[in-house]
C-alpha cells in the first residue's frame, strides 16, 4: 500500500485523473439509485400493459368466434334439399316437424363443422315454433364409433333467448343472439349462437351452436399468449378456467370488494383492473374485464400471467444499469485524462511514439523538440525509426507485387486471420462495396453485408443455394479456403467471392417466363375441365356412349394438365420468393383430412384402400396449412397414382424431437439407385418414359416441390421402397414448442470466419 501511495504521488497523470475518478463514482452511485427506482416502475407498468394486451386479445378471438358461428349458422338455416341423403330442406323440415328428414339434414352439415377451422363446433340443436328440441347433436370424443350422439326432445321455452328468436326480436346487431348458456341437461357451459330459421317471412324455428366453454378458453389462451384464462358470472363467481386449483376453481372467485368496484369504475369504462392471486405455490396477476357478446356484457373475462416476468425484467435490466453507472464512470475518467494530456503532452507524444513503432507504424516520428532528457530521448526515437525503414524496403517492394496479383483478380478477394479480422481487400470487392480508396475496410468478415440467400433462388448450375448470397445489389457465391503454410498452422483464410447477378437473373427471368405462361394455360384448362364437367353432368343434352367417353378422356387430361400446370406455378413461386411461409400452431389430423378429401374419389375408382391413423394424443406442429396440405396431398396423389391395386396408409409416429409422418403403397415401388434422385425436378420415379403416355402421368415436379416445403419447415424428407414391393415416404415436422429457425443457414464461410 505504500508503495502503491508512492507510485500515485509520483506521476502528475495520476494527480490529476485520481479525483476526476472519485467525483465519477459518486455522481455515478446517485445516478444509479435513481436509474434503478424509476426502471423497476417501467418494468411494473409494462408487466401491467401486456396483461391488458392480453385481455383485448382474448375480447378480440371471442368475437371472431362468434362471428364464424353466425356464419356456418347462415349456411345450415338456409340449406337447401340435399338429394343424396333424401332430406328436405332445414327450414322446410322444421316447418313441417319433419324431426327425421331434418336430422337427414343436419347430418352432413354436422359432420363438416366439426371438422373445419374457425367454428369448433360441439354441439348443434334445432328447436320448433314451440320452443322444443327437433334435433339435438353433441360431438362424441375421438376414437367414438360415431362422430356425434344425439339427446331427446327437450323444452327451450323458458329460456331467455328462445321466446326473443320466435318473436322476431332484435336488436341494432340483428336477430341473432350468443351467450354462455348451461344446457338443462348438463352442467357444462357452452359459448352459443342463436340464430332464427325462416321459411319465407316466417320463422319456423331456430338453430343453437355450442362451444364448450372449457375448449374456448384454451384457443383463446394460445392465442392471447396468457398463463390462464377463467370466465365468471356477474357475481364473479368462476365458471370455467383453464387452470385446476389444488383448491377448486372455487378459489378463483373474484374478491367482493374487487368485484363491486369492477362494476362501479371498470365496466363502464371497458378496461381492466389487477388482482394477485397464488396458484399451485406462484403469483400470478390478473387482469379483468367486461366479457361482451354483442356488445352486451354478461360477465367477467379474467387473464393472467405470472408475476416471475417481472422479477426476470428486473434481472435483465440491472446489467444495462450497471453498463450505464460505468459509462458515466468512464466519461469524467476521460476528461480528466484530457485535461491531464494538456500538461503532460510531452511525455505523452514520445509514450505514443514508442508504441506506434512497436507496432510497426516506422513512419511516427516524435515531435518533442525539448532540450532536456525527454528532447534527446526522442531523437533516438527517431533515428531508429530511420534504420527499420531501409530494412523493411525490400519487404515492402515483394508485398507490393502480391497485393498486385491480388488487385487484378477478376473475383473479389478477401484475406484474413484466424479471428476473422479483415487483412486484405481488392478492387473488385471494393467495388461490390461501393468503398472508396480513401474508405476504411471492414473491420472483420463479419461485417461484410452479406445476407444469405435462402428462398427465391432457381435451381442454378447445380450450385448449393449455401452458398449463395446478397451483396449489395449483387448476387455472390462464396468460397473460403484455409493458407496453407508447410510445418504451420493455418493462420490466414482466402475468401473468394465470384459475381453470378447476370448468370442468376437469366435463371429468375426464365422462372418468371415459366411462370407467366403457367398461369397464361391454366384459364383455358379451368374453361375445358368446366366445360366438359357441363357436358357429362348432361346439362346441355344427353351423351352417347362414344361421345361420353371422348369428353371424360378430354377431363381426365385437362384435369391432369391443370395440375401440372399447379406444380409449375408453385415451383416459380418458389424460386422468385413470392411463396411465404407463416409458420403457427396446426393439428396434424386436420391437415390430413383436408388434404386427403379431394382425393378420395380417384383412390375410391381405383378400388384401392384408405388407411389414415392420426392419433388425437399428438400434439401440435408447426407449420404452414396450406404448404403442408400440398405435402401430403402431393405424397398422396402419388401413391394413388403408381398403386394399381392393394392399399395407401398414411400415419404419423411421435418422436423424441418432431412429428413423422408416412405414407406407404403397394404399388410398383422405385429402384434403390432413384431414392435420391427423384427429390430433384423432372425426375421420375420409375427412370422410363413407362408413365409419359398414361393416364396417370406426371413430369417429376410433385417429389421436388415436396422436399422444398419441408425443409422450410425444417423438417427433411426421404424414401424406402423395393421395386415390386410398394414405397414408404416419410417426412418430419417440428413440435409447436420447437427452438430454432426453420431455415438451414450455416455456410462454410460462417464456420470458417
């Protein structure tokens, strides 16, 4: 210490910045409690923000709701007779208490709203002029023999929104209604819709949709990002939530005086008031709010989120605050520092001076021009500087012929070390660069703006889309190769980077004038396929027997182009960028049954067999619905396609990790030496023109636009088959709650720099 004491009194520097320090760390201890009490406020207000985001979400998804169910409600009221079923029409079977031919009529209506996104359909009921049930369907749990169970006639009459349908009432929304009802035949609470059935300028009866509460709120949950969501009744007693209390949803209740207020200062206003409550040992702080349907409140939405995200918020932020407390530090340290160089300049330019030559900057000359110990000092200085210079002479003529070489290469040329730190660039990078002669180089490899170019790239010369990027307005392939030095180590990297804009902008034009012509032919196909549709269907007369067939051969084949015509489009797509992918929550189930539905009827005239195993236990998949509809329904159609005979399954296993899903034929099967080949375009499966003149012909698209889909999902896809045995394809899908991008974006040159 005493030694320390005199080192300080012996340096001017020292005496100088040593109180500048000093003051610095009180300014910058008052700073920081300030700092701290104000950033634990914000944090507290914005914690309290995303709860009401939260809310408004949820308000938000329970309208949408109600409004597809007035929608698909619309559809069924106004159905008309169906003849493959022999049922009359909804409005007119209600008219007539035709209580059979209704539930002829409901049946199909029941079965594709069950099945479709947006209407979470459980439960459909049809009551009479009286106020009775007509038909009454609830959706059974998967795996049920049957889709749905029906219950016995049951009186509606005195229920509030019954005697409102049959009486015309309405209201400035219109004269259908929505509520969270309890049905009289069970203690679940359902979100309903209630619309009136007309026949004419009569209402007959009335339709009911129900949602159970319970599946509601976890859509809404997902959607609105919330830890728990519960619904209460205007006393703020708990109706459904989805969270299960280890002391019943009892201890969810909404305190008396929190409610009293809520309906005092809350409701009237429509925004929300915070509550905390503790689940399972964890605060969490509620937000609540009115729950309007119609713009009617009939009861209290409540969202949560857990109180941790506060306490992490505050983790975070301390570390910014402690940067700032030493920033402040840092600032008056300097302008000490600079006060101290005014006096001590001299010491301070032949102190620089040393270093600069240490460094190797020769040229530095100390201009301390003293004549005390310091002035001679510097002359030496100088003198050796002078000696280093003829020596590195011819040094510098052999470098100045390398970077000679380097300068009149055609590609752009890059050097650097083992860190990445930039050492070389040549006219043609700088160029790309747009850098003048005068300008800096970039610091390290990193900073090059290069962007990697993932998506609208064609198939180009066979060169890995890995390594292609964006630089500035041009388009590059990169090459990094290590210096080889005999007896050392790899110390330096050469980075090549060859300019393809005018080789790849050839290849997008002809992607666009593929492109343009494919959309060009698919109207007159819609036209012929429409057409010929007309003519079978016998809508402009009867057919022979010879004329039949010649126009269901000109569908078949207008069918068969149009879908070619598709794989052509979607692959342009591909390769100009326009296709995105938004990637979101989806049930593997649903997409299969969507895709395999347009499919049926040409595996049913094949005779072949459909077996579809999606279990309800998977969960959900990331993904894009209309990019993995086209997956399966490509995997599909193929099958059908090469199966003469035998049976199509199509399944899905749960791994560790993703989602894979198979489908295996029986069909003719591809040989081992084509599994690779037949994920590149205009390759087919067989390796013949076999196929060219069948009815079932392809040109190779389908497999390729398959593999592209599904490494955008980050997934991979492959194939099993034994010629004469039938193929298994196979593909991966990420879970919901997967990390990590999607895109495969590393490169050799990120690997190397």
């Amino acid at each position: 210490m005493r030694l320390l004491l005199q080192e300080l009194r012996s340096r001017l520097q020292y005496k100088i910045v040593l109180p500048f320090a000093l003051l610095a760390l009180c300014v910058a201890l008052a700073g920081s409690a300030i700092a701290f009490s104000l950033v634990a406020n914000s944090w507290q207000e914005r914690f309290d923000n995303q709860l009401a985001q939260a809310t408004r979400i949820a308000g938000d998804k329970l309208v949408d709701q109600e409004r597809a169910n007035l929608q698909f409600l619309q559809e069924v009221a106004f159905a008309p007779p169906n003849e493959l079923v022999d049922a009359p029409a909804v409005a007119a079977a209600m008219a007539d208490d035709d209580v059979e031919g209704l539930i002829r009529a409901l049946d199909p209506y029941f079965n594709v709203g069950i099945q479709r996104s947006g209407v979470r359909l459980d439960r459909l009921i049809a009551f009479n002029r009286a106020g009775a049930t007509m038909a009454d369907m609830e959706r059974l749990p998967a795996g049920s023999n049957t889709s749905y169970t029906t219950y016995a006639s049951m009186d509606f009459s005195q229920t509030w929104f019954v005697p409102r349908v049959l009486n015309a009432d309405s209201d400035q929304y219109g004269d259908k209604f929505a509520g969270i009802v309890q049905l009289n035949n069970t203690e679940t609470f359902y979100f309903c819709t209630i619309a009136p059935v007309r026949l004419g300028d009569e209402i007959v009866g009335g339709l009911i949709i129900g949602m159970k509460v319970d599946s509601l709120l976890k859509s809404l949950q997902d959607q609105a990002q919330a830890a728990v969501l519960t619904i209460y009744d205007s006393e703020g007693r708990t109706l459904a939530s989805t969270t299960s209390p280890p002391d019943g949803l009892t201890s969810l209740n909404i305190n008396q005086r929190i409610i009293e207020k809520f309906w005092q200062d809350v409701a009237p206003k429509e925004h929300g008031i915070f509550d905390v409550k503790s689940i399972n040992e964890r605060d969490y702080q509620f937000a609540y709010t009115p729950l309007q349907i119609r713009n009617t409140t009939v009861g209290v939405l409540s969202v949560a989120l857990s109180s941790e995200y506060v306490v992490r918020a505050w983790g975070d932020a301390r570390i910014p605050l402690a940067v700032l407390t030493l920033a402040a530090m840092f600032a008056i340290i300097v302008l000490g520092i600079y006060i101290a160089r005014l006096i001590t300049a001299p010491l301070n330019e032949l102190v620089l001076t040393a270093r600069s030559i240490t460094a190797g900057n020769l040229h530095r000359r100390s201009q301390v021009h003293s004549k005390d110990e310091v002035g001679s000092l510097s002359n030496s200085f100088n003198r050796m500087t002078e000696h280093l210079i003829r020596l590195y002479g011819a040094v510098q003529a052999e470098s100045t012929q390398r970077a000679a070489i380097v300068e009149n290469i055609t590609d752009g040329v890059v050097v650097c070390d083992a860190d990445g730190k930039v050492l070389i660039v040549n006219r043609v990078l700088r160029t790309m660069l747009d850098l003048q002669d005068s300008d800096p180089l970039p610091a390290k490899m990193s900073d090059l703006p290069l962007i990697h170019l993932t998506e609208g790239m064609p198939d180009f010369d066979s060169r890995r889309t890995t390594e292609l990027y964006k630089l500035n307005d041009y388009i590059v392939r990169v090459s990094i190769a290590p210096v080889i030095t005999p007896g050392r180590a790899e110390t330096h990297y050469v980075c090549a980077i060859q300019d393809l804009t005018a080789e790849i902008g050839i290849e997008r034009a002809r992607s666009n004038f593929i492109a343009t012509i494919s959309h060009e032919l698919r109207t007159p196909l819609t036209v012929l396929r429409g057409n010929t549709d007309l003519l079978l269907r016998g809508l402009v007369g009867p057919l022979e027997d010879d004329q039949r067939m010649l126009i269901e051969s000109m569908r078949q084949h207008t069918t068969n182009m149009a879908g070619l015509i598709n794989n052509v489009i979607v692959l342009a797509n591909l390769d100009s960028g326009q296709l995105q992918t938004n990637l979101e929550p989806l049930e593997l189930k649903q997409i299969v049954e969507e895709a395999v539905w347009p499919l049926r009827n040409a595996i049913k005239a094949k005779d072949l067999e459909l077996e579809i195993d999606i279990s309800d236990e998977l969960p959900p998949v990331l993904g894009d619905m209309d990019q993995l509809r086209t997956v399966v329904q490509q995997l599909v159609d193929n099958a059908q396609r090469y199966t003469d005979s035998g049976s199509i399954y199509l399944g899905a296993t749960r791994e560790a990790q993703f989602v894979r899903v198979d489908v295996r034929d029986t069909g003719r099967g591809i040989a081992p030496h084509m599994h690779d080949q037949i994920f590149q375009r205009f390759i087919r499966g067989d390796g013949t023109n076999e196929g060219i003149n069948s009815a079932q012909r392809g040109i190779g698209l389908g497999l390729a636009i398959v593999k592209q889909l599904v490494e955008r999902h980050g997934g991979r896809v492959w194939v099993d088959s034994t010629p004469g045995q039938g193929s298994t394809f196979s593909f991966t899908l990420r879970y919901t709650n997967a990390t990590g991008s999607p895109e495969n974006s590393g490169t050799a040159f990120a690997e190397a720099a």
